[in-house]
C-alpha cells in the first residue's frame, strides 16, 4: 500500500468519525448536571466530621464537631461509632469501650456497636467477654457468618473444645475461599486431636 493510499484511509475515517460525533443525539448542561448530581453522595455533618479526621486535614477539629454533636444528642449512633473507632485507632480503648457500651444501650439493634465491642474486647486479650457479644452479633443477623469463626475462636480460648469445634464446623460452609477453609479444617484437626 502506498503513502496516498493510507492517507486517504486516514482522511476517510477521520471523516467517518466525525459524522458520527455529529450524529450522537448531545445533552444540554443542565442535563449533565442531574445526570452528575446523581451519582453525588450526601454527606451528613458526622461523616464530614469525620471525613477531616480521617483525611488528617484537621483532625482535632473533626474530633470536636463529633464531640459536639454526641454532647447535644448521645443517642447519636453515627457519631459514636466514628468516635469509638477514633479511640480504638489512637489507643484510647477506656474511651473506645464506654463508646461502644453507650452505642449498645442506647441502640441495642446496632450490629456494627456490637460487632465492634466484641472484637475489641477479643483483640484486648478478653475472650470472655467477646463471645457472648459474637452471639448477639449472630442474634441479630444471622448472616453475620464471621461472628461464628470469632465465637468458636473464644470458646477455644477459653477452653471448651466441644464447643468450639461445634462453631467452628458451623462456620465451615461459609467459609469466604479456600484458603480460609483450609486454615478452618487444619483447626478443626487439631482440636479432634486434643
């Protein structure tokens, strides 16, 4: 093929293309904002509190607006998840325990103010106190299947292999891949052998 050849082969597409460009049925500006606002999420004020101390922009600032915001309404569930998460990531876990208790008295549905005390007290070293928390967990979603691998893992700790193995081979069907079984399976041996 010849250079006159290819370059009216480019021409012709370059032309091809922009008929078609032309063709598109176009959107208005004001059609590209809706579609645009859209796929925007509404921030609240506690996830932008949070978002500053998450970001590292002003973090103190974040951690005053949460503050604030629980000193004007302690049953404000959002809030003191955020803050007991802060505490736990900054070592305060007196504050992050009070936080969590709070969360659980004051919404005694909240999954994630359960799941999160059970396994802090878990991560503490305090298996006593993590499994009957699991359970709730599993009490109220059922579905919440790690809760079951963490409340086999306490009853082991806490030296009911009968139990623990129970939990752990209820676990086992929704164990999330293979090496997670595997891991599950090569406990459940171990346990049998004990």
């Amino acid at each position: 093929m010849n250079s006159r050849t290819v370059l009216v082969l480019l021409l012709a597409g370059a032309v091809g293309l922009g008929v078609m460009f032309y063709a598109l049925p176009r959107q208005s500006a004001t059609d590209l904002e809706k579609v645009s606002e859209v796929g925007k999420l509404e921030l609240t004020d506690v996830d932008r509190a949070a978002e500053k101390v998450a970001n590292g922009s002003n973090p103190m600032e974040g951690v005053k607006e949460l503050l604030a915001m629980v000193e004007q309404d302690s049953t404000n569930v959002e809030a003191q998840l955020y803050l007991a998460r802060f505490a736990v990531q900054s070592g305060q876990y007196d504050k992050a325990f009070a936080r969590y208790q709070t969360i659980t008295r004051v919404a005694p549905g909240s999954i994630d103010g359960w799941w999160e005390l059970a396994s802090l007290y878990f991560e503490t070293g305090n298996s006593k106190e993590a499994e009957p928390l699991f359970g709730k967990v599993l009490e109220l979603d059922p579905g919440s299947t790690n809760a079951l691998f963490f409340q086999g893992k306490c009853v082991e700790l806490n030296g009911d292999t009968a139990r623990a193995l129970e939990l752990y081979q209820a676990f086992l069907p929704y164990a999330p891949d293979s090496a997670v079984r595997i891991g599950v399976e090569r406990i459940i041996k171990e346990l049998k052998t004990k």
